[in-house]
C-alpha cells in the first residue's frame, strides 16, 4: 500500500501535466514529493533511504529542468533513480548479513536464504528494467513519456508486485501448514 501512497505526487504531475505544461507539473512534483515525505516523517519518525534518493533526484533534477527550461533532466530522474536502487539491492549482496529484501521483508516472513537471494535479484532486474523502459519511452515516444511515466510506471510495479506475491505464496501456506498430529491436539510447534 505504501508504494501506491508514494504515486500521489506522481498523480497530481501528471494532472498538472495535462492541464498546462511539463514546468507547471515539474514545480507541482517538487512541492509534492517534499510535502509527502513530510507527511510520512511526521506519522512515522523517519524516512527510508529510498525516499531520500528519490527526494533529492526529484529536487535535483526537477531544479535543473525549470533553471535551464529543459525538460531533458527531467527525463533522467526515473531511470537514474531505478538504477542506483539496482545498484543498492545487487550491492547488498555483498554487504552486510542480509540483502536489502531480506531487511525490508524478514519480520514479516521467514524464507530460506536461496529465496531470500532470488527475490532480492527479482528486485535488481525489475529496477534496470523499469528504468531502461523510462529512458526508452522518454527518449522515443517523447509525446507520451509522461502518461509512461506515471500508468506505465505503475503499471510495471503491479505487475512485478503480484508476481512477487505468487512466488511468496507457496512459502507463506508451507509455513502456516501444521502437521496433522498439531492440527488435532491442537498444540503448537515447540520453537
């Protein structure tokens, strides 16, 4: 649900987009990210390192474009964003005890290390892809990068989330599965 919660500004660019123009929508970007991370500091006490990447690529780059009135920089946000989460979910490969799925998902679910793994290169290959499909379309079909941009975009992250849940989906039900002698005696596994 949160990932949904972080297309709002996403949304209103688009909106403003529609009913004046790429500098009109980049300053409403620029206001909107700011103001919802905002929003989720002041509720939760802290920001993701996701959310401060995308915070200052969205500053950054947004700033860049109304300055220099080139919408080209506007256009490298998405996929320069992806890629550096690439780069954040292959590296902690190799950094740390656990890759960056693991520390995102393994208080809500215990999985072996090999589907801890998979996911996290699932996540990997999602980002260089939705970020090379950004920079393609962008580059391409400048007449609609910016509906890509925000249904294809989220078009991408459904798809990639339900496939993420039908592959989590064998590994939840073998862990709520009890033997048949627990299930009538009605006793929990010893821990």
């Amino acid at each position: 649900m949160k990932q949904l919660i972080d297309f709002i500004p996403l949304i209103a660019f688009f909106a403003t987009y529609q009913l004046y123009d790429i500098y009109t929508a980049t300053k409403v970007l620029m206001i909107g990210v700011p103001l919802q991370y905002l929003l989720t500091w002041l509720v939760v006490k802290k920001l993701e390192k996701f959310q401060i990447i995308t915070l200052i690529a969205v500053l950054v780059f947004g700033g860049l474009t109304l300055l220099l009135h080139d919408e080209t920089y506007l256009k490298w946000k998405a996929p320069i964003v992806n890629w550096i989460f690439a780069l954040s979910f292959f590296a902690s490969q190799f950094i740390g005890e656990d890759n960056l799925v693991k520390r995102m998902m393994g208080h809500a679910i215990s999985l072996p290390k090999d589907v801890w793994r998979t996911l996290n290169y699932s996540w990997v290959m999602f980002f260089i892809v939705s970020g090379a499909a950004n920079l393609f379309v962008a580059f391409t079909y400048h007449e609609i990068w910016v509906e890509f941009k925000v249904f294809g975009s989220l078009g991408m992250t459904l798809v990639f989330m339900v496939a993420q849940a039908v592959y989590l989906s064998k590994y939840i039900q073998q862990e709520h599965e009890l033997p048949a002698s627990e299930k009538l005696s009605g006793d929990k596994p010893e821990v």
